[in-house]
C-alpha cells in the first residue's frame, strides 16, 4: 500500500503544479498557489520520507507532519475557489483528493497511536 500512496501523493502534486500553472497572475493568486504549491508538493515529500523512517516513532513523527501538510494543502485550495481566484471544477476536484488524502493519513496517524 505504501507504494501507491507514494504514487498517490506524486500524482496530486503534478495536478497542483499544472493547475497553479494555470492560475491569474495577480498578486493574491501568486501568493495562494505559492503556498499551495509549497505544502502540496510536501505531502509526497513527507511521505516518502516517512517511509524510510529508521524506528516506529520517527515514522509516526513525520505523518503527524504530512497530517499537516495536508490539512495546510486542503485551506489553501479552499481559499483559492471561495475566494473566486479560481475555477470551480478544477478545484473541487483537487479540493476532493486532498481532502482524501489528509483523511488517509489523519486514520494512519491515529492508528499509529493506539
């Protein structure tokens, strides 16, 4: 399962890179997709360190900061289609994945603490 989640968390931050390629140039837009690039591209990151943790707790150490990530990616999609900046089915369909993946990894996390 590791694998396709690593694959999983590869495959949203290509669709994050080309939609916030796609994004207005305004100055609000470059802000918000700077973020969402920067926390997005960090949930595979993250992952894939995690992955190769050297104990149980460093693994559970660096999902508690994908958690983040991902729950960090998930505002800054909300604020780009409740602000307007963006279009809305693009969006929601980012917003849908992200919201996916920081549910996966929430359960993973919690299951690592019992």
């Amino acid at each position: 399962m590791e694998k396709d989640l690593e694959q999983r968390t590869k495959k949203f931050s290509l669709a994050v890179i080309k939609f916030t390629a796609g994004l207005p140039r305004t100055r609000e837009a470059d802000i918000l997709s700077r973020q969402l690039l920067r926390s997005a591209t960090s949930v595979g990151a993250n992952y894939r360190e995690a992955n190769r943790g050297v104990s149980r707790a460093d693994f559970a150490n660096k999902i508690g900061t994908v958690q983040k990530e991902a729950s960090e990616t998930l505002y800054w999609i909300e604020l780009l289609l409740e602000s307007g900046i963006a279009a809305p089915d693009p969006t929601k369909q980012l917003h849908k994945e992200s919201f996916e993946l920081l549910s996966i990894f929430t359960a993973i996390g919690k299951k690592l603490k019992n």
